[in-house]
C-alpha cells in the first residue's frame, strides 16, 4: 500500500527499462533477428548499470 505513495529510485527505472527492452527483444526476435540481439545488447548495458548500482548500496 505505501509503495504507491513511494518515488521511484534509480534502480527501479532501470528495472523497468530492462523488462520492456527484453519484451521489445522477443517481439522482434521473430521478425528481425539483428534488431533483436541490438536490443539484447543495450538490455544487458542497462543490467550491468543496476548490479552496479546495487552493489554500490549493499557496500554502504
């Protein structure tokens, strides 16, 4: 129930800019294999900044 008031951190953004470019990924993935693996690339670029991001918090 408080998550709704919550502001998202940096972290959640990213989560959800992940989740959509795999669902991108995937949709394209039947049509046009390059802009699916184009897509696979920059989705992992976003997860490599949110293990960072976390790892960075879990450290303080």
């Amino acid at each position: 129930m408080f998550k709704l008031f919550r502001k998202k951190t940096e972290i959640d953004k990213l989560n959800a800019k992940y989740k959509s470019l795999l669902k991108e990924s995937k949709n394209l993935s039947t049509s046009s294999r390059s802009a699916s693996d184009a897509k696979l690339v920059e989705a992992e670029s976003i997860l490599n900044k949110i293990k960072a991001l976390e790892s960075k918090f879990n450290s303080k």
